[in-house]
C-alpha cells in the first residue's frame, strides 16, 4: 500500500508543489464518506461504502487483535496465524481461497499491525457471495496439524531473514521501537523475535485462533458497486449464523513517564547513504486526553507543516535553501490503539555531515517551539489535508482500509466521518500546546544509520 499520511493515502505528486493549487477552493466535507453501518445479533460489526462507478467491491474482514495482543514468549503469534489462515478448511483446501480469488480476475491477501489483523479481497461485484462465504468459513472451521503448521514455521522464519535482518533499515526501526517502548508491547515486532518464532506450535497457532476469530471481534467492510441490502442480506447469510464468543480483555501494560531521551547507532556495510532519525511518544486519535482531544488533529497538521513534501519546513530549508539535505521531513501517525508516534527524519547530501544534518533538525525544532507557527502556514497545511480528504473519497480499497483500522483501534464511525470538521478547528495555539507536549528531549528516541566507520589505524613508532 502506498504510504500513508495523517490518515490518508497521499498521491505521488500532490499538485507538485504549485502554491495556487494548494489553495484553491475547496468542497465542503461534511463527512468523509457515505458510510452506512449496522450489527448483526452476534456482535459483528458491518460497514457498506457505496462506490458505483464501476462493477467492483472491495471487502476486508478485520479481527480487534494484533500483535500486542500475543502471549509472553509468543510474540509474532498473530502474524503467523495471518499465514495460517490461508490453509484449508472443512469446507476449502489449503490455498483454495486465494486461486478461487486469482482465477475469476481478483486479488486477495492480507496484513498485520500492532492491533488488527485483516484479509482482504477486490473482485468483480457479482463475486462478493463467494468471498464472503469464503471468510465466514475460515472465521470458524480452520483446521491445523503439525504437517501444515511446522512448514509456515519456515516460511516466516525466512520472511524475517528477508525483510528484517537482511535490511539494515528495518533493524533500526526495531531497535528504536523496541527502544522507545519501555513497557508497553508494541515495543515487541509485528513479526516476531526469530528465538521465539522458532518455538512456535500447533497448539499456539490454535489457541490464538479460538480465542480471538470471532464475529463479535470482527468488522466487516465492503466498499464498491453494492447497497446495503444487498451486503446485509449476504452477512446475515454467511455470518449471522456464527456465534458470539467470550473473548479476553485486551489488557496492556502502560508507559512510565520518560526520564531520558535515549540514542541508538546503526554502522552497516549494507548501508550506502547515511540518516538520521528522531522518533517522539505522542497521543493517538483514541487515546488523547480529555483535557485535550484536539491533540491529535494538531499534530497532523504540524507534521504537514515541517513535512508536507517540497513545501514543508523541513525539505524546504535542509533540502531547498541550505543544499545540506537530500531528504528530510516529518510525519504523524495517530492511528494506533494505544499510542502514537511523531517522527523527523534527514538524510545529509555529503555523507560527512551526518551531524549538521542532526544539527539542522534540532534548529529547526527549537525555532519552532520558540517562535511557533503562523496563521498562513496553519491554513496551507489545512486546505492540503482537506484535499487530501476530499480525494480520498474516490478511492475503493484506501477508504476501506480506513475505515476498518479506526474501528479496530477503538475509534467510531462518527470520530471517522468528524475528521474534517476537526482539523478545520484546529487553531495556532492548539498546534502549539500539541508540539510543546511532544516533542520534549526525554520523550525521544534517535537513531542513526551509516556504512562502517573507517577503522582507527596506529601509529607507526
């Protein structure tokens, strides 16, 4: 998926930068979709998004569990049920779902995060019956045995030789997570520790499956060329007749107050470029305080003014004016259940001047807590935002996807469809209280990434 930003898909090139663009007049967004909702009697969630500009839906199912969720000593333990789940069924072989899917022209996989786990399919319209009969069956009636299971064990154990210990970028980002979470498990990777993935069983497997896959722990979401009826009629069918489950309580330590900032160094042969990065504790959209719930909707805004692209701060003066930068922004990112994070990043033009980089940052966000932000700046980043919105409108999976993750991080349908009014009243002191709370020292966590120092030579006597 494309990256994402203040909770929106940004596009590649967003009106290239041209300030008469950026604002320009924009639709009033009174909400963010055409969203339409109900529950079935066994506590699973719908939401339809009627899309009907071409023969095609998009459904993902989502189940309120992720990786923060596994057992002591079995973290990773969603992610590999993730795999599992595309094995057989009573009623499908191993695989059969996503050849089903693949033969009639479609595409199907899934992902997990810290608090979800989702499958999701885009297919012509008259196949919605056959997808979502598909996922009400592995909801319930997934078998596993030691022949199925071991195997995957492999597989992702080589997926994390792949994508993490073989990419010096992605060890960072562990150990920074694993660093500014003291306490709370999503200091814990999404994938797993490989010690720990190497213990994994079939009763592991199984255990988190019946505790956790259920329909009064999952959100259905189909967005494209359907009605409501028309979805409701097929859930009440394919999931209505599952039953409801006692499930655990999603119980997770909490964060100690920060004492210090902490610092992390990264030196790889494998690395061609050095950067440099800063990573802050921050609310989320569920989990800002009730003394001050615009929190969140002024840090988007705020990582929109330092990193909104060619015309933030950041890229601005270290990329733009002072040449010193190849790269540098900042994002925000509030949609996690518990909380979020706010991020700098740059990377220097002259390999050599990794601490001007760092130094440059570090203005930067001195002379923002100093002298602030103006009213101008506030109402460029709000009309790219809003637009943002607005465009957002006219995708299938991004609304989706969108959707399905603010419910299963807590949020509602009502908080979702008030993001636009939100950001619009979002003042300069709002900003300004959000910055000044978040980006503290001891609330820090930076992490460099360059190629090997050049080895000290000695001396000849």
């Amino acid at each position: 998926m494309s990256q994402k930003l203040n909770r929106f898909l940004r596009p590649a090139a967003l009106c290239a930068g041209l300030s008469f663009c950026l604002m320009a007049p924009l639709p009033a967004v009174a909400q963010m979709f055409d969203a339409e909702s109900f529950t079935l009697e066994n506590g699973m969630e719908v939401v339809v998004l009627p899309r009907h500009l071409a023969p095609v839906v998009y459904q993902v199912v989502v189940y309120k569990v992720g990786a923060a969720d596994g057992e002591p000593g079995k973290n990773g333990i969603a992610h590999f049920l993730e795999h599992l789940m595309f094995k057989a069924t009573e009623k499908m072989a191993a695989g059969q779902f996503s050849q089903d899917v693949d033969r009639l022209g479609g595409t199907d996989n899934a992902f997990t995060n810290q608090d979800m786990t989702a499958y999701h399919q885009e297919i012509a319209a008259e196949h919605l019956p056959l997808i979502m009969a598909a996922e009400a069956d592995r909801m319930v009636n997934l078998r596993l045995d030691d022949s199925v299971v071991l195997p995957e064990r492999d597989v992702i154990l080589n997926e994390r030789g792949q994508t993490v210990e073989s990419d010096p970028g992605s060890r960072l980002v562990e150990a920074m997570t694993a660093a500014i979470y003291q306490n709370h498990p999503y200091g814990l990777p999404i994938i797993g520790w490989r010690h720990e993935m190497e213990g994994y069983t079939t009763e592991d497997a199984l255990r988190f499956y019946r505790r956790w896959y259920a329909p009064n722990n999952a959100i259905l979401v189909v967005a494209g060329d359907v009605t409501q009826a028309q979805v409701k009629a097929l859930a009440e069918k394919n999931f209505g007749p599952l039953q409801a489950r006692t499930l655990p309580a999603r119980a997770r330590l909490q964060e100690p107050p920060a004492e210090a900032p902490r610092r992390l160094a990264l030196a790889s042969p494998e690395v061609e470029h050095p950067s440099i990065w800063r990573r802050y504790l921050a609310p989320s959209y569920r989990t800002a305080a009730e003394s001050d719930r615009t929190a969140p909707y002024a840090l988007s805004l705020l990582s929109e003014i330092l990193g909104g692209g060619a015309v933030g701060r950041l890229y601005r003066r270290l990329v733009i004016d002072e040449s010193l930068a190849l790269s540098a922004g900042a994002s925000f990112n509030g949609d996690p259940r518990d909380y979020g994070s706010f991020t700098f990043y740059a990377s220097p033009r002259d390999p050599a001047d990794l601490g001007k980089a760092e130094a440059a940052l570090d203005a930067e966000i001195a002379l923002l807590l100093k002298d602030g932000i103006s009213e101008a700046e506030l109402a460029e980043a709000r009309n790219r935002l809003l637009m943002e919105a607005a465009k957002a409108r006219d995708s299938l999976n991004g609304p989706a996807l969108l959707v399905a993750e603010a419910l299963a991080s807590g949020e509602t349908m009502a908080d979702i469809q008030a993001w636009p009014d939100r950001i619009k009243a979002v003042t300069v002191e709002d900003v300004m209280r959000a910055a000044r709370a978040v980006l503290r020292e001891e609330n820090s966590v930076t992490a460099t990434l360059t190629p090997p120092l050049p080895e000290a030579t000695e001396a000849t006597p």
